[in-house]
C-alpha cells in the first residue's frame, strides 16, 4: 500500500512536448493529481535526444509548472522511453527444478529468465522482461508456475530492448534538470496502464500511442505485452505536411491542424469555410479552403495508419485480437480519426483517456495527450518493487536496472 502523501511523478518526455503530472498517493491508494506541466519539447528527433540542452530546458519548464501548481518541491521521477532504437527480442529459457520434491520456486523462475537472457541478450539496455508463458513437463500455457511440481521448466518471454547510449541520454537530461529517475519505461507500456483495462488485454488489443515524433504500438494478447513496434511518424509530420502546403511555420501549422484539422473530408462541418494562413516573416496573409487542409492531414494519416497496420498484419490474425484497437496520444483528438482506423484495421476502435482511478485535478489530465504521464503514476504503484524512489539523480541510473532483477513481480 501506498504511503500517505507519498508523492510520485510521471514524466513523458515526448518529440513535441514534454509532460510532467505529479500526484499524491493517499493511504487508501487514491491518486490524487496535484500539478500538471506541459512543454513543447526542444532537442528530441523520433524520441531520441539530440540536443541535451534544449530537452534539458524544455523538462525543467514542465516540472516548474506542474512544481508551481502542486506547491511540492520534487525529488524524483518515473521517465518513459521511445524510440526507434527500441527493439522486442523473443526469449527462451529452460532449466531443470532445483528442488528434490519437484515444487517450483521463485528462484527457479528467475533462472529461468537469467538463462533465457544469457541466450538471447547481446546488446542493448534491458527495459523490459516480460514473460508469455510457461511450459511445466511439456505442459504449455501456464502464467505462473511457482508452486507447481515438475521437472523441466521452461520459459518464453519478450525482452524490451534500448540503446544504451539513448536511455542514458534521457537519464542524464532529467538528471542535468534537477531530477532523479526512479525507473525508465517503455512508453507504450505505461499508456496500456491508463487507458487499457485488464479484460482488453485478456481478450486481445492493440494499443496505439500517436505521438508527436513516432507512433507506439503495443500489442496484448492474455493478458500480456506480446509485441511492441515503433513507427518513426506522427502528429509532427502532420504539421510539417501542412507547414509546406499551405507556405507557411510549422507553429502556424500546427494552431490551424488543431482549430481546424480533421481525419477525412467526411467530417468538416462547413465545406465553405476559407482558413487564415498568415505569411511568413510580413507576407500578405491568404486565405485557404478547409477542403484543402483536411486533404493534406488526411494523406498523412492515412499513411501512418497504414504503416502500423502493415507492421501488425503477419504477426497475429486480427480475430483473434477480440477488444479491437484503442488510439491514444494527441493526435488522437483529430476529428474522425476512429472512423478512420476502423477502416484500415477492419477493427473496432475507441480513443483511450486516461480516467479510471483518478482525483484531484482529473479533469486537466482527462486528455489522451497525458496517457504516457499518468500511465507512468499508475505503472510505478503497480509495480513498487522496481519503482522505490532514490535519494538523488547521481544514483539513479545505477539503482534503477539494479532493480530490474525482481522483474517477474511485475506480472504475479
């Protein structure tokens, strides 16, 4: 159980914005969302760090907002990570029942897992170890077989996989900031605990996370992260589309996608309506049809959609994925982007808000742009044993993949 005025904070440092929520957990375990900040984000390319200045300025904006609005002065954080640098590994391990009653323990479990990464593991950072089942004697299909008796167990897992050099970028920018990181996690994965509920990831779900620089995509299937994909587009190649089309800033561009962006022709109320495009550096402002800006963000969109759905296809049947899709992120807030989605992925799509489990200032978060923020919170109390906040930024690297041993308390 939480601990009274526990204080613990996500932050999603995006390509386009960064988000700071910070909440108070109750001795009930209530979430209690005190500040939120928000910052366009400076020195990201496809959620990778390429200049450590500016994304180490754009965090400290965030967390001083959300900082302001709280009244707290905060220690540590929970980060979230993309990028496509990320990279899902398949994992097997085998070992043999240490006891001589045959019972299964937890530590034959973790061995397990430690032989599945000697064999697979080469490089890269370790995010993520998450087990899809367990085979006791050849029986397969088992979620957790500690207490079981056999002779052979054997594992098969998923390993999340980053780029030392990038996570230790973000580590070190929120560290340069002022902060100290509790834990890294795969974005996708944080969303799911936001906006997804158990029975969807029971039944089958993919989970699409459209962000400013990449797309995340998280597939579930019994009730565990099966694949993870990463689609270099977003909301940001939205805006460039139209910045170029329309001869005008990518700042310009992206008030009008918002004010007046829609998925398809289909769903602009007005087709007479003419859009302002102010010129660039004291040219003569002109006047566009909408018809002519929904065209652009639709081509866009279009493709993006495509794109995923091409990286999902030769995974898994679609029948079997029996909760649909859920879209999240900010560009989900495009109008008719469901409609859209549902015509590409023959599935049936609902946007993912965060909401459940929630108060304070619910409403400000009650946003799909803030489901990595707020799935960060909820991930990190679901998981304290990897979530224990550190006393300062200079340890926090080193403890936090020290934790990453108790992985498999993740998932029983």
């Amino acid at each position: 159980m939480a601990r009274d005025r526990e204080i613990v904070v996500g932050l999603d440092v995006g390509t386009t914005k960064i988000a700071a929520v910070i909440s108070r957990i109750s001795s009930n375990g209530e979430v209690n969302i005190i500040g939120v900040g928000t910052s366009p984000s400076r020195g990201l390319k496809n959620g990778t760090v390429v200049n450590m200045d500016e994304t180490v300025m754009s965090i400290q904006k965030a967390m001083e907002e959300a900082e302001r609005i709280a009244g707290v002065q905060v220690r540590n954080v929970v980060t979230g990570i993309s990028g496509e640098h990320i990279r899902t590994i398949d994992a097997n391990g085998v070992i043999a029942v240490s006891s001589e009653s045959g019972e299964i323990s937890k530590e034959d479990v973790e061995r397990a897992m430690e032989n599945a990464k000697e064999i697979t593991l080469t490089t890269g950072r370790l995010l993520h170890e998450i087990p899809k089942e367990y085979i006791v004697d050849h029986q397969p299909g088992i979620k957790n077989p500690v207490g079981m008796f056999g002779k052979r167990l054997e594992l098969r897992a998923n390993l999340i996989v980053g780029d030392v050099n990038a996570v230790n970028n973000i580590v070190r920018c929120v560290e340069r900031a002022g902060y100290g990181v509790s834990d890294v996690v795969l974005q996708s994965l944080a969303s799911s605990y936001s906006v997804l509920e158990p029975d969807e990831k029971d039944l089958g779900v993919i989970l699409m996370d459209i962000g400013g620089g990449t797309t995340d995509i998280a597939l579930f299937l019994n009730g565990t992260l099966n694949r993870n994909f990463i689609v270099p587009l977003g909301g940001e190649n939205i805006t460039s589309d139209l910045a170029k089309g329309l001869k005008t800033s990518r700042e310009v561009a992206e008030k009008i996608k918002v004010k007046y962006g829609a998925a398809s022709k289909e769903f602009i109320e007005d087709p007479e309506v003419l859009v302002p495009v102010p010129g660039i550096a004291g040219r003569e402002e002109k006047n566009v049809s909408i018809d002519i800006v929904v065209n652009i963000i639709s081509m866009r969109l279009q493709e993006i959609l495509e794109f995923a759905y091409m990286e999902i296809k030769d995974v898994i049947p679609f029948e079997l994925l029996t909760a649909g899709l859920v879209i999240t992120g900010g560009t989900a807030k495009l109008k008719g982007i469901g409609k859209v989605a549902e015509e590409v992925f023959g599935l049936p799509v609902k946007m993912g808000i965060p909401e459940k489990g929630l108060f304070g200032l619910k409403d400000i978060v009650h946003d799909p742009a803030f489901a990595t923020a707020v799935g960060l919170i909820l991930y990190s109390l679901q998981h304290e044993e990897r979530q224990q906040l550190i006393s300062s930024g200079r340890r926090g690297l080193e403890t936090l993949f020290k934790k990453m041993k108790s992985w498999f308390e993740e998932f029983f």
